[in-house]
C-alpha cells in the first residue's frame, strides 16, 4: 500500500512534516531550502532535499545494522522518507573530533586541530534564543531529559561518531563534527532528523576541502557540487 501524506504538522528550515494515516509515523520531507545563522542568511540548494534524503537513508541503515536504534523506516521517493513518531528532546547533540566553526570562534582555538577524545556538546533547540549551548544539569534540571535518558543519549551519541567516522574514513571523507537529534518512542529513545551535508562538517581527507554546508555559510562556492560529491561516495 502507498504511504500518503496527511496534514502538514510542522515547517522546519529545511524540512516539513506530514501525518500519515498511521499514527505512529509520519512523512519527513527534504526541502533544497538552506539557511544559515539562525535563518539570518537563506538561500536554495539545488537538488539538496534529493541527496540529503538518499544519504540520511544510507546512514540511518548503516546505524541501524549497527545496532543503533533511530527513526528511520524506509525511503518512498526522491524527497519522502517514513519515519516513526517521536517526542522530541530539545537537546541538540553536537560531537566534535576537529575543532571548528562556532566552537573554534567561541574558545579562540585554530579550525582544524585534532582532539584526542571526541567533545560532545548539548544545545538547547530554541531559535528565538540562537540555540544557547547548555550543560548535563541544566538539560537534567530543566526536565528536557532524565539523567538516565541522557545517558543513552551520551552512549548513542558516541556510538554514532565511531559508526560514521570508521564508514566515511574507507570513503575519503573526515568527519569533522556533526549534530544529531533525539527523541522518544514507546519509551525508547530513538536518533530522529537527519545525518546530512547540513548537520555535520565534512573534510575530503586528501585536498582538506570542505564538502557541507559550510560552503554556503561562508560562500565558497560549489555548494551543490559537493553535496553531490558526499552523496556519490556516500550511496555508492
Ligand atoms: P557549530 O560549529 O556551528 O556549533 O556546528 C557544529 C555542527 O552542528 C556542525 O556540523 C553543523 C551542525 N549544526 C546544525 O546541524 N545545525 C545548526 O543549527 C548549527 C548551528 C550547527
């Protein structure tokens, strides 16, 4: 049977969500819509909601096979992709294994230098507030998590690093940091969004050019290139 969409329940940056007639899952679509700077910078991608959808899907099958739980179901088309309900945790998850944009801006510290143990950052997701970055307690205190929920995220989190960067290291690719979300189902905690040139920091191993969405934040032109480039040596 087709999966169609229902009603549009929320508008993202770079995404909409649709019910489907399943109340437990709903349709993710990727829009070529980009944005940076909390939306202070917009432009479009061409073709970006085609690739970041095959290459989520890619990776989301490969954290799965790994054993990592995430909302994934299946890819429809070009630019749907079905996913299971979650109750989404607030927190956005950032991991850092080479120290750059707003981290190397913030703590004055070189892009580009290797970190020995990977950094892992929680910011609370409020855009009328620029995302303000936040720690354990505060997440814990604030009831957006329990300790014991941040714990699994803290795990997961990690897991998903040593997953990615292993597969993308035998693809040319470092992964330099990256964002992920989390939310809950049937009281699990399942990884939600997408794994895609807009939420990590791309490097190509042997030229250092960046490959993500940096190249449109800072205008360095070939945008769509390389978000051509990740998904060839991502899908293939
Ligand atoms: P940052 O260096 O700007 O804090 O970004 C860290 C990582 O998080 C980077 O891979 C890009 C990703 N990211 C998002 O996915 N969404 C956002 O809104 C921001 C600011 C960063």
């Amino acid at each position: 049977m087709q999966t169609k969409k229902g009603r549009m329940i929320y508008e993202g940056k770079a995404k909409k969500i649709y019910n489907t007639a399943d109340s437990g899952l709903y349709i993710q679509h990727f829009k070529d819509d980009a944005t940076a700077f909390n939306a202070k910078k917009r432009g479009t991608i061409v073709n970006k909601g085609i690739m970041n959808n095959k290459i989520s899907e890619r990776l989301f099958t490969l954290l799965e096979s790994k054993g990592v739980p995430t909302h994934f179901v299946k890819r429809l088309n070009d630019r749907d992709m079905l996913v299971k309900r979650l109750e989404i945790i607030p927190v956005e998850v950032v991991i850092r294994n080479v120290i750059a944009g707003s981290m190397s801006k913030r703590l004055g510290v070189e892009e580009g230098t290797k970190v020995k143990k990977p950094i892992l950052e929680f910011y609370y997701k409020k855009d009328e507030l620029d995302d303000p970055l936040v720690n354990d307690d505060t997440v814990i205190a604030l009831e957006w998590a329990t300790l014991s929920e941040l714990k699994t995220i803290r795990s997961m989190a990690l897991k998903v690093n040593r997953t990615l960067r292993s597969y993308l290291d035998k693809r040319g690719i470092i992964l330099v940091d990256f964002k992920l979300e989390f939310g809950r189902n049937n009281g699990q905690i399942l990884l939600g969004d997408e794994i895609c040139p807009d939420t990590c920091r791309f490097w190509d191993k042997k030229t250092m050019e960046k490959m993500d969405k940096d190249r449109f934040r800072r205008d360095l032109g070939k945008v769509e290139e390389a978000y051509q480039e990740v998904c060839r040596r991502v899908c293939e």
